[in-house]
C-alpha cells in the first residue's frame, strides 16, 4: 500500500513538473473577447472577460491555438487561417486576433 502511495505521489509530481505556464490575450479590433476556448492539444483554458488566459503548456504540446467562436474568423496568412500559433521554448507568451 505505501509502495503504491508513493507511486501515486511520484506520477502527480511528475505531471507538475511536464506542464508549464504560458499566457496570453484574445483580441478582435483591440478589444478583449472572452470565453474563448485556447488549447495546446492535451489541456484547454477559456479567456475571462479582460480575454486573458492562462494555461498549463504540456511538454508534448507543438502548437498553441484558439477554437474560433461563433461569429469570428482567425485572420489568414497565404490563404492559410492562422488560429495557431507554434511552440516556441523560451516562450511564455501566446496571443491571437480574431477579425468579425
């Protein structure tokens, strides 16, 4: 039982130490939107009314993006929309613009 207690304990510390935090701004025409979904693929985050997030960025994670809400549309970049952006490693910082 405690050979098992310590595993348990060791896999939860584990996980702290996989994710780390980045943050990040949701905007459409300089304007905050809020409750916007962001996602790195393993965890998700919603904006709060200011259209700031935070997240736990898992070490797996390659990109960093925004479910596009009803009535907005990510803004595109050689025909490609760009509601993504890649994972950087000394980057903690992820914002994205949405057009109407």
């Amino acid at each position: 039982m405690k050979r098992a207690l310590l595993c348990l304990l060791a896999s939860i510390l584990w996980l702290e130490t996989a994710a780390r935090p980045v943050k990040g701004r949701v905007l459409c025409d300089k304007s905050p939107v809020g409750d916007v979904l962001v996602t790195d693929g393993y965890s998700f985050a919603r904006t709060d009314a200011a259209g700031n997030y935070t997240l736990d960025l898992d070490e797996r994670a390659h990109f960093v993006s925004v479910v596009t809400p009803s009535g907005y549309i990510a803004p595109s970049d050689e025909g490609f929309p760009r509601f993504y952006r890649a994972v950087e490693e000394r980057t903690s910082r992820y914002d994205f613009e949405l057009l109407r």
